[in-house]
C-alpha cells in the first residue's frame, strides 16, 4: 500500500501525487462520493486500476461506477471470495 484517503477529494489528491497501480474505492465517502472521485481519477491517473469494494448492490449504481472508470466492482458481502480473483483479472489478463 502506498497510501490511504480520508475521503473521495482526498483520494483523487494522492492518486494524482502516487499514481498508484491500483485504487479501491466505496461509493460512500466524504466531501466527494466514489463515483465522482473514480471521474476524477480517471483524468488525473489514467493508469491506475479502478476496484470498487462498496455496500451498495443495485445494478444503476454498480453501472455509474464502472462507466465512471472502474474497471471491476465487489459488495463487501462477497470480498472474502471475490476479491482475489478480482485482483487476477485486473491484473493478469492479457
């Protein structure tokens, strides 16, 4: 890990600073939300992979997050067993 945030501006602050191989985000963050921190993101870290970890499950806001940048989504319901293989995709596809 290379660093964390204390909220969404945050996040698109240090990934513009680090240009972080990977960024996890939650939909629900402070002073900026997931969705429009991953947009930000997007321009400012072209690079990094966007995972987002979140509560929310419904379809609409799993699609925001994945046109807004992201390339995979998992509820924190189903980490402990999608979460690695989510990893390998981004990771390891070709």
């Amino acid at each position: 890990m290379v660093g964390a945030a204390i909220d969404g501006l945050d996040a698109v602050e240090k990934a513009q600073a680090l240009q972080p191989d990977l960024v996890i985000l939650d939909i629900g963050m402070p002073r900026l939300n997931g969705i429009e921190a991953a947009k930000r993101i997007r321009l400012v870290a072209p690079q990094s992979k966007i995972l987002f970890v979140s509560v929310e499950r419904s379809d609409d806001v799993v699609e925001a997050a994945m046109a807004a940048g992201a390339q995979a989504y998992i509820a924190k319901a189903d980490v402990e067993s999608k979460l690695l293989p989510a990893l390998d995709a981004l990771f390891l596809k070709k």
